[in-house]
C-alpha cells in the first residue's frame, strides 16, 4: 500500500441485507470493493451490486451543482427538463433562499395540506429523522411518506395488528437453526443474495426443508422440498387452506395458543371453507401439496417465514401477511430463535426509514401522530407551542400524487425518491405532476422525476456521507465518508439544516426546533431521546458492529430476535380472513396476468444501478413469458412485444422461459424506456394503502423492430 492507500469500512447501499463493504482508497478513487469475513451480516459474501456496483459515484452524469429552472413551470404547464440547458446552475445560498421563499408562500397562503415531502429509503437513519421532523415542526404538514408505501406497507400494518411490532422478528442468519421454512413472494437469490446464500446453506448443509409458495420458479425452487405454483393474488386461500389442514389434522400449539393468543376461536370458525379443494380452484396449487406443505410446517420443530414484495404489493396485501401471520401462531413459530415472521426489505434503509418516521401515520418509533400524549411528546423534544403539531394523519405516496391540483397538494419536495418509475399507473402520475405548483429533487442525478422539479439539490452519495442504516434484521450500522463530495455536492442532513433556519426565520421561529448539529452523532442522540427502541444506539458502540434494535439503553446489547416473552400489543390476535382475489381479472381483452419485481443486476427506479457498468451486464427490459404462451401468441425468443393494459402499452423484447407459468408475464420495474408501472394500476389495500403491482391484467402481441425504444435512450453512457 501507499501513503495515500487507504481502506474504508461502511455498509453496502443497495438491498436490505446491510452487508459490511470495506472500500480500498487510492485519494478519492475506489479502486476495489471487500467485505471481511468475520463480518456479523454478510460472512465476507457480497453480491454483484455490492461488489461492483459502486461507479455510480463517479458517473459523468451526476449533478453537483445546485441548479434552478430557466423557465418558471406553471400548474398543468410544467414539464419534463433532462437536458442541463434548461437548467442554470445556482449558488446554495441562491437555490435555497428560492426554495424558502416559495415555500413559505404557499404554506401561508394555502395552509400545511398543501406541503408534502417523499422522504428516502436509500438515504440514512438521521437524513429521514431530520426531513419529517422539518415538514411536521415547520410546515405542520403530516404528509409524509417514502417506497415503504410502495413496498411492505401491508406487512407493516398486518404485523402491528398482529403482535404490535411491524419490523422482521428474527435474524436472516437463524435460517441455520430452521428445519423447515417458507418463502413466499420472494425471488431471494437475486433480491436479497446473499440471505439465499445462507437459506441455501442450511439446506445443504443442515437438512432444512424449504417450501417454496411463489408464481414463477424463481432459482430458490430448485433447493425446495415442496414448490406451490400459485397464480397470483391467490395467497389467502393457499395459506388458509395450510392452516385448515393443520387444524383439522390438531397440528396446532395449543398450549402457545392458550398463553399467548387470542380470538382462535373466530379465526378457527374462518378457516372451515378454505379447504384444499378449494384452495386448488382458486389458486391452481394442487391440493396434495397444499396438504403436504400444511403438514411439513406443522410438524417442524423450528419453522419461519421469509417473504418480500409478492405478499404485500396487492389490493388484500394486508389480508396476505394477516394469513401468514395466522399460521406462525398457530403452530407457535414465534419468540423463539429459528422462527418467526420475517418480511425482506428491499431498499438498504426502508426499515430505519420507517423507524424514522417517514411514513404519514407514525412519529418516529412508531408513534401515532393522532395520540395525544405522542403529539405532546414530539411537541416538547422539538420546542413546538402546545397544540402545534398536527393531530391529523396525513396523506400516503399514492394518495399525495393523486390530491395534486386545487385545494390539495401544490408543494412537494422529494429526497432521493423516484415516484415517477415507482408510483403505479405513470400516466395517471405524469399528469399530476404536471399540476403541481412547485417541485424541490434532492438527489444525486436528474431522474425522471427531478426532471420536473423548479430546484434541484445535489446531495452526496452513501460514499461521500456519515450516518446509519438499519437493515432488515433492525441492525442499526455506521456509514462512513470515504471519499470527498463531488463538486459543491452536501451530504442530506446538511441540507435540510441550512433550509430549515431559513424557514424557521421565515416564520418568525428562529431555532424552534433546534437544527445546529455538528454531525450525523449528534442527531442519532437525539433520535434515542424521542424513539425507546434507539436509546441504546451510539455512534462508539456501532464502531465495530452494528447492533439490534430494540437497545433500550447503552447497556443494552440488541434484540436478535423479538417476542421471547410477550408481544408488544400483550397477547398475539388472530385474524379471521375471507378469500381474497386480484382486483383486475383476467378476460378476453387482457388474457395475461403481469407481475413486476427486480432482478439481480438492477436496484428499485435505476437511479443508481443504470448509472453503472452493470447495466452493462443487463442493459434493457426483458419480458418473461411461458414457452406455451408464446407459442399461442406466436412470440419467439428476443422479438419485440408489445405490452397493454388498461392503462397503458410498452414495447419490449421477450425472453421465454420455463420461470414464469403459464398465463403470467413478468417484467422487471428498473427501465423508464418499458416503464412496467405505466402497466399497473393504482387501486390500493384500503388498510395499508399500497398499490396492487403483482397483479395486472395486461395482453401481449409481437411488435416491430422499429417501435423499441432507441438504445441510445438509455440514461448511462457516462464514466468517470
């Protein structure tokens, strides 16, 4: 090594697993990413992203300098700007003097409704603690929300309903301690690796048998003992007909179910008609696996439950995570080690986002914003008048979009988020969009949605910042500045300060809610003094590693797994469920069923990855669909197709494959030329608020050479 050779340990910024990356330094250039096996998440294993990924940071294309918009945009005028020639760029103290000073106008003349932000689940724990408490304390709004809306939101609500804890109750490694598992809705060798590395390895190693409940033969099905092809939006019957089996078969704990749950008998009464049978109408599973799967996750000594975005991302996504919640009860599959239920986060800090309180119902930690007492509290941590904050619950993502125009939502700040690749139904959102009065992007790049913004914020990357994330297992672990900002690029929390005293002086407020921190630290000591669940978090004690929340103070050593004792709300509640079907069926017009996800070289809207060389490695959308499809459909190999809803048609190539049945298509969500989302529909779980993206009824017919978008389009061609 050099003088000048250095190497750096933070946390990888791509999927939820939290892997430690140990960045190798030569002056500002990263030259080679590691991972050090005693590392407690990841064992020195690292997938394509966190490996090689990271050239982002470098990218031609990234914006450093803060920019405002040439031409004033107008409600139902404004329009999409990636080319810099529209913008001019703008010192800090210009950018957010505007920002302040339209802000405020709109806040005073149409009150905090108007006021809306998009916090980040890519961004750290302190950026999303300062960002929310900025709109809540200043602009008294309580619409806020991130991708968690998009994503498990349903899981969220269920488990709180549940056992009154919505983070994942154990950690992914105990998949060793497992003899039987389920995963379900979850591609997990290419959305979360290397955790498939270790369910593989208990597998292989230890004699785990895995039950896979999943539309298409994702590589995971290839370890499995038991695959359940069901088609899509069928969750309900399938997992309610396991529970029938097992009860009508006395598989259950009753002694769990007396001690620690409540209202069996309804929920028992529920289950009667969810018969094998049944279930194989509904879902096309036949019904012996349904009874051998029932069997095998009875039985188990020691049974969890992993899922991802294939349980939530429906219209019943609540009623899905509720019927999985069921069967962990019934059996007792929870509060030990090697149990309990486990949702997969997909974005590196939606859990700590979460935590943080970027969603519109919940303070930080969960805390409801309608409570009295909650209100109170927040009110005297942040030197609010009594009464000033918010009693109302605000709006969600999907619901902020759609009150854009008169008298709803006219000023709407993103930090980090995409909604015009992640909102459902692109068209409905583009058009909103086009309403809106002002639009702040803090970002890295101009993506499609920083390409309507009046003011764009260049932010710092993960590389160039300190701060945490909280990863799926709610390890909270240090990210470190290893390279200097790009430009006159700032880190987030740096940002939303300087704004923030503006505001504050703007509205005769000055330091109300205390904004003079001299680092990430200092803000995470603040968040343990609001949030019970972080007050043991520090930035000493997570040098090394990182530790579990809850850490109820700096003694406390971390929760590896939740629920030992009791559950959160007392006594764990079952849910009675009626069956539950897709939204949009199926018919002669749209024969086809579209699900959407993510695949292993890509991340979320692309921001990132497609600013990469690995969209070199996958550089354009590809439809899968079933060789007895295509066949019918007269679809070959690599030809073009066009896909339409309802709501929307996209032009794409075809891959035809055994991975996907028959009556399915899959396209990934990562490519604004095929943009999967101008295909969905924004119809949404009435409890959890979330979209229905894995079941769209869409048709397929070839399409002409000439109709694919140009590849030049693509948004990465710049390096270094």
């Amino acid at each position: 090594m050099t003088l000048n050779d250095r190497v750096v340990s933070t946390t990888c910024p791509f999927c939820g697993v939290g892997c430690t990356l140990q960045l190798h330094m030569q002056d500002d250039f990263i030259y080679r990413v590691t991972s050090p096996h005693d590392s407690v998440v990841n064992h020195g294993n690292l997938c394509v992203k966190g490996r090689f990924g990271y050239d982002f940071v470098y990218n031609q294309k990234r914006v450093t300098t803060p920019l405002i918009r040439r031409t004033p945009q107008k409600p139902g005028q404004r329009s999409q700007a990636f080319d810099l020639s529209e913008w001019r760029e703008a010192t800090w103290d210009e950018a957010l003097d505007y920002i302040a000073d339209r802000q405020m106008e709109i806040y005073r003349r149409d009150g905090a409704h108007a006021m809306a932000v998009f916090c980040c689940a890519k961004a750290t724990n302190e950026d999303n603690y300062l960002i929310e408490k900025l709109f809540r304390s200043l602009f008294r709004t309580n619409h806020v929300d991130h991708c968690t809306r998009l994503c498990h939101a349903a899981s969220v609500v269920a488990l709180q309903m549940a056992v009154g804890s919505s983070a994942m109750s154990n950690t992914a490694a105990e998949v060793a301690l497992n003899d039987v598992f389920i995963v379900t809705g979850s591609n997990t060798s290419e959305n979360h690796p290397i955790i498939a590395l270790q369910m593989k390895a208990a597998i292989q190693k230890n004699g785990a048998k895995l039950i896979v409940v999943d539309p298409r033969r994702v590589e995971m099905v290839n370890y499995a003992t038991l695959w359940l092809p069901e088609k899509p939006g069928s969750d309900v019957s399938v997992f309610s007909a396991m529970a029938h089996v097992i009860l009508k078969e006395k598989l259950y704990n009753q002694a769990f179910i007396d001690e620690r749950t409540e209202n069996f008998a309804a929920f028992a009464a529920s289950m009667e008609k969810f018969t094998p049978e049944y279930a194989e109408s509904v879902s096309g599973v036949d019904r012996n696996l349904i009874v051998e799967a029932a069997r095998l996750y009875g039985n188990a000594k020691n049974a969890a439950i992993y899922w991802s975005l294939g349980i939530p991302e429906h219209t019943h996504g609540t009623a899905n995570a509720l019927a999985l919640i069921n069967l962990a009860l019934l059996t007792g599959n929870i509060g030990r080690p090697g149990t309990g239920l486990n949702p997969l986060r997909g974005q590196n800090n939606v859990q700590g986002a979460s935590d943080m309180g970027a969603m519109p119902w919940h303070y930080p930690g969960y805390q409801r914003v309608d409570n009295e007492d909650n209100a109170r509290k927040f009110e005297q941590a942040w030197n609010i008048e009594p009464g000033g904050l918010n009693r109302q619950l605000g709006l969600t993502t999907t619901e902020i979009v759609s009150s854009i125009g008169p008298g709803g939502v006219q000023a709407l700040y993103i930090m980090g988020e995409n909604p015009m690749m992640s909102e459902p139904d692109l068209n409905h959102t583009r058009h909103k969009f086009e309403q809106l009065e002002f639009l702040v992007a803090q970002d890295i790049f101009i993506n499609e949605s920083g390409a309507f913004a009046d003011v764009f914020l260049p932010a710092t990357s993960w590389a160039e910042k300190d701060g945490t994330f909280t990863n799926t297992d709610r390890r909270v672990q240090r990210v470190r500045q290893a390279i200097q900002p790009r430009g006159q690029a700032r880190p987030d929390w740096k940002i939303l300060c300087d704004l923030a005293k503006r505001l504050e002086a703007r509205l005769g407020r000055p330091n109300s809610a205390y904004w003079d921190y001299q680092h990430p630290s200092d803000i995470m000591r603040e968040i343990g003094s609001v949030v019970p669940e972080y007050r043991g978090i520090t930035y000493p004690r997570i040098e090394r590693e990182g530790i579990q929340v809850p850490s109820w103070d700096e003694d406390h050593p971390g929760t590896p797994y939740l629920f030992a004792g009791t559950f959160p709300r007392g006594r764990g509640k079952f849910h009675p469920l009626d069956d539950a079907h897709m939204a949009e069926m199926p018919d002669e017009d749209y024969p086809l069923i579209l699900t959407t996800g993510r695949v292993l070289e890509h991340w979320h809207g692309g921001t990132l990855t497609r600013h990469s060389w690995l969209d070199d490695l996958f550089p354009e959308a590809l439809m899968e669909i079933n060789p007895a499809d295509a066949a019918r459909l007269n679809v070959a190999e690599g030809s073009p197709v066009r896909v339409t809803s309802r709501r929307g048609s996209i032009v794409l190539r075809a891959r035809v494959t055994q991975k996907t049945t028959p009556g399915v298509v899959f396209i990934p969500f990562h490519f604004h030329e095929a943009a999967a989302n101008l295909l969905t529909q924004d119809v949404i779980d009435p409890q959890a608020k979330i979209p229905e993206y894995k079941a769209s009824a869409v048709r397929v017919a070839p399409a002409s050479e000439s109709e694919l978008v140009n590849p030049e389009a693509r948004q990465v061609r710049g390096r270094y």
